[in-house]
C-alpha cells in the first residue's frame, strides 16, 4: 500500500478525575461517612471541588474537534491533578 493511502488515525485519551454524577452523590451522601469522604476527596484536588460530566465531555468534545487535529498519543487529565500533603479538617 502506498505510504498516501494510509489510513491516519490519532488516538488520545481522557483521564477524568472525580466527577459529581448522580451515583457518586448518592453513594457519598448516604452517610456522614460519605460526606467526610467528599470532602477530603475535594481537598486533594487543586481546584477544590468535583468536576462535573459536562466538563469532561467539553475535553472528550475538544480532543474530537478540528482544533485539535494535530494532537494524538496523549492522556489529557482532566482535573485529577491532586495535591500532596493536603491535611484534611
């Protein structure tokens, strides 16, 4: 097969970090267990805060776009930086 009939393909991936979804509120909050989980879970991550599915997909959405057509071989993270040392209270 000749090297311009080659199929071009990008592979990328998306590492989502924790995600308010309706499963996870309804398992964290079915105790106070569950609440104090949440909220060490939001103290690890820089932004403080749960993600949300519409910001996961916006990134999936991007990966996907035109904008990012010479983009492949990478894992984006998204919001699943955590901070180390984090003391929760």
């Amino acid at each position: 097969m000749r090297p311009y009939l080659v199929p071009r393909f990008r592979v990328n991936a998306v590492s989502p970090g924790s995600t308010d979804t309706p499963g996870l509120s309804d398992l964290l909050a079915s105790s106070e267990v569950g609440e104090q989980r949440k909220k060490m879970i939001s103290n690890t991550v820089p932004l403080g805060r749960f993600g949300t599915p519409d910001e996961i997909a916006k990134a999936v959405v991007f990966l996907a776009s035109d904008d990012a057509s010479y983009i492949t071989g990478i894992e984006l993270f998204v919001g699943r930086r955590y901070r180390t040392g984090v003391v929760s209270r």
